[in-house]
C-alpha cells in the first residue's frame, strides 16, 4: 500500500476482487462471495457512493444497520448468524481494498460485527474460510514454521479433534508421501475419541508438509514424553496438555499476535486479551472446536463429499450434517449446482 488512495467505483473494485479469487477458492464459495459483494456494490450504488475512497466508518455503520433491516429484501429479520458471515466477507474485501489503495488503511477494521446471544455464538460459531486464510497468511508471513503456525494450519486443513492433534508422533508424519498416520495409543496416554474406529490416513499438501518440516527442524523442542515417544507438538517438559494446545491455537488467532494490529481498539501491549487466561475473551478468536466446525464447512463448500469429510474428520454423516455442516441453504445449493446444474 502507497499511501496514496486511487479512484475507483464499488463495482470495479469488487470485479478486481472476484477475479483474484476465482483461482483461489471453490465455485461455490466464489459464488456466494460474488452474491454478497455485488449486494453491496447496490448498495454503495444505492447511496450515491462512486468512489470507494470516499468510504468512511460510518457510512460502513449505515451499511450494517441496512443489513440487520433489509439483507434478504423482504425478510426484514435476518438471524445475527446470518449478517456477520455477510459482513465477514466484506470486511475481508476490504482488507484487499486496503492492498489495492483504494480506501484508507485500516477502514476494515471498522467493520462492526453484530452482537450475537452466547447460546446462539455457541450452537452456531465456526471459523469463517477468508478469516482462516488471513490468519494462516500473517502466520506464513511472520511466524513461518511456529508452533502456532503449524499447530493452527494442521487443526484448519484436517479438522481433526484437538487431542487427536496431541497424540500425533513426530514418526507419525510421511514427509515423502504427504501423509500423516492417526493412532489410537491408550496405554501411552494418547487414545483416540473413537478408539481403533477413529484410526486412519490423513493426506497433506505439500504447503503443509513444508511447513510442519520447517516447525520440526527448527521450533519444536527435541524431547520425548514420559513413554520415549517423540510428540509432534511439544513444551520443553514433553508431551502438551490439550489445555496447553488450545491456548496456542487461540493464540495464533489473535490479531495482536499474528498482525500487530488490534480492531477492537486495545492497545498492544496493555491488551487485556492477550494473556494465557483470557485470549479466548478475544472477539476474534473461535473456540478450537470451531476451528473443527469451519474446517468441515470449508470441505463441504468446495463440493467435497461427506462421506470423504467424515473419514477425514472422524466423525459420521449424521453428527457432520447435524451439528458441523454451518453452510446456509444457498451455500448448499450452489454446491449441488456442480453436480446437478440448474436449481
């Protein structure tokens, strides 16, 4: 970023945006993206906003009021559920925008997510993709390699169950078929919620394994737990806690950590979130079971079968489509869309 903000119309800037990540993302998610984005080119429109330069905090207020009244043109009472993935896109739109100079420097922070009722954040809370790619981005970027990093994008790319990430061995990854190998080892501590049914193969991408590799090499502490074996994720005293690894995880979440930044107006360092005991209070952090919910949303909306997510994520095809599939219904149908064209 220059510096120097650059005319550009609503419309124009969304094209730019579309057109970066049509390569980057499944059909689905391209086209639910595009729906939401070109919904507030309308609106800017609507508004007589011709230069995206223009935007101000709060004119983006205005812009969250209108979706809580109006988003579904004709249902006036969109769930908060609903209106946050909404504005999540767009609050990620703006990220680039910020790239590309076409609005001031930090104007997506200014973003103002709804209030959502504890219960209702509870049942419904999954990790958004665009926020998943922010922050894997800004870990890849500053802390390449970390434990954060290799923890965080293990948990995202395989949705697996946080002590099943525990109970992985250093021997248990295949650097040269990028595989990782899931055991059920009760009688060293580290059994599997399934038991011998949760066992199973996990591929990897080369970007994964790269990264774990760079984390083995040169982060992970060298030693062993009480049994002789090797942990993947390791404290200098062995073998962690999963208490330890959610901590981790919700510290790679925050955004004082991995950006140096903070959108909720806390200073860095006197951040009242950015202790062991409360990072979790963070407004941008999910719980790790979310990261769990977000990763099994993501396969589902790049059109991959359940029964391949299931296997991948231990879990059966009733409890995936109860209580992890978070896609809404157009999310859904634009997946069958691929299979099935018009619908």
């Amino acid at each position: 970023m220059s510096g120097r903000l650059e005319p550009i119309e609503p419309r124009n800037a969304v094209e730019m945006y579309l057109e970066k990540r049509e390569p980057e993302v499944a059909e689905s998610t391209y086209y639910s993206q595009k729906t939401r984005l070109t919904k507030f080119a309308n609106w800017c429109d609507r508004e007589g906003i011709e230069n995206l330069n223009n935007l101000t905090g709060r004119l983006l207020h205005q812009y969250v009021i209108h979706l809580q009244r109006y988003f579904t043109e004709g249902d006036a009472d969109p769930s908060p559920m609903t209106v946050q993935t909404r504005l999540s896109t767009v609050r990620v739109f703006l990220r680039f925008c910020e790239d590309i100079d076409a609005v001031p420097e930090g104007m997506s922070d200014k973003v103002s997510l709804p209030d959502i009722d504890p219960e209702d954040r509870r049942r419904n809370a999954y990790l958004h993709s665009d926020d998943a790619d922010h922050i894997l981005k800004q870990l890849r970027k500053r802390y390449y390699g970390s434990r954060e990093h290799a923890l965080f994008r293990l948990a995202w790319r395989t949705a697996a169950r946080i002590g099943t990430l525990r109970g992985l061995d250093v021997g248990d990854l295949d650097g040269d078929e990028n595989r990782l190998t899931v055991q059920h080892r009760p009688e060293t501590d580290t059994p599997l919620k399934n038991k011998q049914r949760g066992e199973r193969v996990i591929a990897l991408t080369d970007d994964t394994v790269d990264v774990l590799t760079e984390y083995i090499e040169y982060h992970r502490q060298p030693v062993t737990d009480e049994y002789g074996r090797e942990p993947l994720f390791t404290t200098e005293n062995g073998r962690p806690a999963k208490t330890t690894l959610r901590g981790t995880l919700y510290r790679a979440q925050l955004p004082c950590f991995h950006s140096n930044d903070c959108p909720h107006g806390q200073g860095i360092v006197e951040c009242d979130y950015n202790t062991d005991k409360q990072r979790h209070n963070c407004p941008s952090t999910v719980k790790p079971h979310s990261i769990r919910r977000g990763g099994v949303t993501k396969f589902l909306s790049d059109g991959i079968p359940e029964t391949a997510v299931g296997d991948r994520a231990d879990m059966t095809q009733d409890v995936l489509s109860e209580h992890y599939d978070a896609r809404s219904p157009t999310e859904k149908a634009e997946v069958r869309r691929q299979h099935f064209g018009d619908e």
